[in-house]
C-alpha cells in the first residue's frame, strides 16, 4: 500500500511564495506519473500539475510559469513550488497520482492567500 504525506502549506500574503512537498511511505514510490491537485471551497477538485517518473512536467494554464513541480524518486518525494500566489488559489493541496487512486489521498496540505 500507499501513504502520501503532504507538507508545506501555510499562511502567505499575495504575491508569496511557498514549496509544498508529498511525501511516499508504504512502498517503494512506484507511482508514475504523480500529480498536485487543489479543491478551493465551493470549487471542483482540479488537477494542478503532474510530473512523469522521467522528469516530464505538464501544468494547469492558470499556473504555467508561476510553480514548478518536481521530484525526487531517491527520497520518494515530489514538490511544488509556488511563485506570485494568487488570493484564488487558497485551497487545499493534495498528491496523488494521475488519474488518482482514491485510497491514496492523504491529509493535504492547506495553502492560504489573503488578499
């Protein structure tokens, strides 16, 4: 089995930046690809960015030159970086793998913008 830990999230006015970080523990992190997702409230869980085993990266529009995502396979780890966050983009920020596997959710992580 899967557990993803995710970390990072926190408090942070527009225009900040914070680094996210998932976790793997339960196996050998043979998940492939792995994806960063977000459900704000009110709002439909979307997929945010995704990252191949080899490094491939593709990213929602509305983010796309503003966070980065990446992994690290050694440490059973992926990241995201946010840059320039948006009062919007306040949600709570999960890893999975894409398409997810619904008993892989963890916790999240909150991630809060004011204004």
């Amino acid at each position: 089995q899967v557990q993803l830990v995710e970390s990072g999230g926190g408090l942070v006015q527009a225009g900040g930046s914070l680094r996210l970080s998932c976790a793997a523990s339960g196996s050998t992190f043979s998940i492939s690809p792995m994806g960063w997702y977000r459900q704000a409230p009110g709002k439909q869980r979307e997929l945010v960015a995704v990252i191949s085993r080899g490094g491939s990266t593709n990213y929602a529009e509305s983010v796309k030159g503003r966070f980065t995502i990446s992994r690290d396979n050694a440490k059973n780890t992926v990241y995201l970086q946010m840059n320039s966050l948006k009062f919007e983009e306040t949600a709570i920020y999960h890893c999975n793998s894409e398409p997810p596997i619904p008993n892989y959710w963890g916790q999240g992580t909150q991630v809060t913008v004011s204004s």
